[in-house]
C-alpha cells in the first residue's frame, strides 16, 4: 500500500532484510542500499504508519469475507509463483485449491461478434468440463462469456480483476461476481478499494497469465488488450492459442496476427490438451451431448425443423429460416415465440435467432 512500492521492489527488499518485519524497522539509509529504492520512496516506507490507512483496509476485508494471501503462504497460487514479478499479496473472494495450476486463460474483446461469444462460452465449457480451471478478467465480453460457459459446466473458473474486490468492475457484472466467489475465485492484487484505473489492467493482465498454463484469445482488435495477455504468456514461458476469424472483421486482426506470429492456431480443444502435458489424460466429468443439445424428444416435428435450421456459431435471419423450411413467416414467428418461452432460442435485433 505503500506508493511507488511494486511488487519487483518489494521481493528485492524481502530477500535483502529476510523479512517484512526486518523491512520495517530499517533506516533510511539501510533502505537505500536495496536497488530501486531512491531516497523518496525509502522515507515513504518508514513514514508508512502515518500514510498507510491499514485499520480501515482490514477492517473492509473482514467486512467482505475475503482471504489476503502473500506469496509466502503454502495456498499461494503455483503457477502464480512461477513468473518474475508475481504481487507479493493477493486479496481473494471464494476459494484458490491446489487443483486450479491445471489452468487456461481465456480472453479477448469486450466487443465480440457472436462467433466470438459463443465460442468462448464453447471452449470454457468443454476445458471445464474436463477439470481444467478457466480464468479470465471479469470484463464486458469474451471475458464473461468464458467464465459462464465454465459455470455452465459446473466447473471452476477464476476471475483477476483490475481493481480492488470492494469495486465489482463492470458493475453490471455483480451477479457473475458472486457466482464466480462461490464456485471458484475472484482475485486482485490492488487494496480493497482501488478503483479501476486504466494503468491497472495490464498489471491485471500477467495475473491472468501467470496464474494459467496457456493462454487462448477468442478474438481481439488490432489494440486489444489481449495481446498485452498474450505477450505476458510468453514471456512467462507460457502457451499462447488463437482462435482464427474472418479476415475481413476488424475483431479478429489479432487473433489472426497471432497466428501469423506462431501462435497455435485452435479449432477444437484437442488443438489446446495436445500442447499442454498435464492436461492429458483428463476425462470429461460431464456427458456434453447432453448439456449442449436439445431434447427433440418433447418438441413437434416442426419445433424440431426451427431448431436444426439454426446455426451452432452464427444467428441465422428469419428469411434464411422461412427459405429452408418453406414456411409461412407467421407460423415460424409463432414458433419462435413458443421455442423462446422453453428457454431453448433466443430472438437477436433484425429478427436474427439463436441457440440460448
């Protein structure tokens, strides 16, 4: 909590006086000899009962059920630990196990087409499904998707925010929130309170990575912050996966210059179990057929016919159903609305459909 103090000084100080405590106690000259602490930043650290609002700090993590873990402790993350410069504390709503190192990160746009949603929620689901953990930020987008198709799947998934767990960040995403704590973990490494600053999204960015054993990013913009997430990957040694997309969609120029760059371009998830040995071998805990496909057995013969007209990856327009099926546009809105009420379809604007 100290200003100018990251995690990198912090773990020089550490191995330099052997403790926090030691860190503490010492001068300002003593301080000084540690590399990177300039005179400025030395009197900030022994001027810290006075500029550290610690109290009211440990008083908001037991207010809000959360667990601070540092880097010392046996919970800490394993494949957190790994990277060169891991936050020396993590604040934690929900539960870390030993199982969540068998991990891949999922990101990309927060402006995803469907495709990209859709196959996000696709991939999350069946990693889950296996037992892997899916991590991602929390963000509007790919980053949400992901976490819910790994929910969907009653699997585990971890979120790393960029900011403190007492400002939930996009607030729309308060439920997800609560979901995620209570069947996997959120996690950030700023004070409880901190709120979403710009510059605090790529240090979120090598939590993401750092906590995974590879990285796959759905779809992402020329800019996309996911390329910060995937260059985080591979300088933590990390894999990096791609999911190729249109060449002429403006979503999917990093992905495909991922690629381009030796990513592993991604089709199926045995593009991902292939690269990464511990995932071999792991079995689905789930029957997917089951979970992904809708029961025709309860549905009419033309219920039946609406839904195989849809597309797995892309919403199809009522006049592309009205042609394949050679039905009058009122009856198949009929059976849009009906199909919509059971939960199994959902109506996009411009009268396109989808599988729910």
């Amino acid at each position: 909590m100290v200003s100018g103090l990251g995690p990198v000084k912090i773990r020089r100080l550490v191995e330099h006086f052997k403790s926090p405590k030691d860190i503490l106690k010492a001068g300002i000259s003593e301080l000084r000899n540690v590399e990177g602490i300039d005179e400025i930043l030395a009197g900030s650290i022994r001027s810290r009962s006075k500029e550290v609002p610690l109290e009211k700090e440990l008083k908001l993590v037991r207010k809000l059920g959360l667990v601070v873990l540092s880097i010392l402790d046996d919970d800490y993350p394993k494949n957190l630990k790994e990277i060169y410069d891991p936050p020396v504390i993590i604040y934690v709503k929900g539960i870390i196990k030993k199982g969540d190192s068998l991990s891949i990160s999922i990101v990309g746009t927060r402006l995803p087409s469907y495709y990209g949603l859709s196959q996000a929620e696709k991939f999350s689901y069946v990693l889950a499904a296996r037992g892997i953990t899916v991590v991602s930020g929390m963000a509007r987008g790919v980053d949400s998707a992901s976490h819910k198709g790994a929910l969907k799947a009653g699997g585990r998934t971890i979120a790393v925010l960029g900011s403190g767990l007492g400002v939930i960040y996009p607030s729309e995403n308060r439920e997800l929130f609560e979901r995620i704590s209570a069947f996997g973990a959120v996690i950030s490494e700023f004070p409880v309170e901190t709120p979403p600053n710009r510059e605090n999204f790529p240090r979120r960015n090598r939590i993401i990575s750092g906590l995974s054993l590879g990285t796959l990013v759905v779809e992402a913009a020329k800019n996309s912050g996911s390329l910060i997430t995937a260059r985080f990957a591979l300088e933590q040694n990390r894999e990096v996966f791609a999911l190729p997309g249109n060449v002429s969609s403006s979503g999917s120029i990093g992905t495909n210059k991922l690629i381009k760059e030796g990513a592993k371009l991604v089709e199926d998830i045995e593009d991902i179990i292939e690269e990464i040995e511990p995932f071999r071998g792991l079995t689905e805990k789930k029957n997917l057929s089951k979970e992904t496909e809708p029961d025709f057995s309860t549905m009419d013969i033309k219920e039946q016919l609406f839904l195989k007209a849809l597309s797995n990856d892309n919403p199809v327009h009522l006049d592309q159903i009205i042609a394949a099926l050679n039905l009058p546009a009122g009856e198949l809105i009929a059976l849009a609305a009906r199909l919509e009420l059971k939960g199994l379809i959902k109506q996009l604007p411009g009268k396109f459909f989808v599988y729910k």
